[in-house]
C-alpha cells in the first residue's frame, strides 16, 4: 500500500477517483428511479432512463479514452528511456 499513490501516479490515481465518483451518482441515480419509478409518469421515468444510458455510454468512453492515453503516454515514455540508454 505504501506505493500506491506516489508523484508518479498522482494524476492517474485522480482519474481513478474521478472515474469512481462518476459511478457512485449514477449508481445512486439508478437506486433513486428503481425506487420512485412507480409514483413516476411513465415519460418520465423514459427520459431518466434515457439520461442514465447516455452517462453511462459517456462513461464506458471517457474511461477508455483516458485510459488508452495514460497506456500510450507510458508507452511513449518506457521507448524514449530505452533510446537514452542505448545512446549512451
């Protein structure tokens, strides 16, 4: 546990939290209309879910995204770092 959050991965460990945050209120969101569905109009209870589907395809997407650019960020680095030590 010591090194899971160093200087190196701060950024990446927020992205991390940020994802989960996002979870946790859609989560809650999906709680709230499965519990009150029933006092709803049924256009409501539509556009609801209708907005939790788009958060949750935003989010299946923006986690990939941000993800494959930490992946590709680090890939880029770990090549630079083999290039300076066979130039040495």
């Amino acid at each position: 546990m010591k090194g899971f959050i160093t200087k190196e991965n701060i950024w990446y460990r927020a992205q991390q939290l940020i994802i989960f945050v996002l979870h946790l209120i859609l989560l809650r969101w999906m709680f709230y209309i499965l519990s009150n569905s029933g006092r709803m109009p049924m256009l409501e209870v539509f556009y609801h879910f209708l907005g939790m589907s788009i958060m949750g395809a935003l989010l299946i997407r923006g986690s990939a995204f941000w993800a494959r650019h930490h992946y590709i960020k680090e890939i880029k680095k770990d090549l630079d770092h083999s290039e300076d030590t066979k130039a040495e």
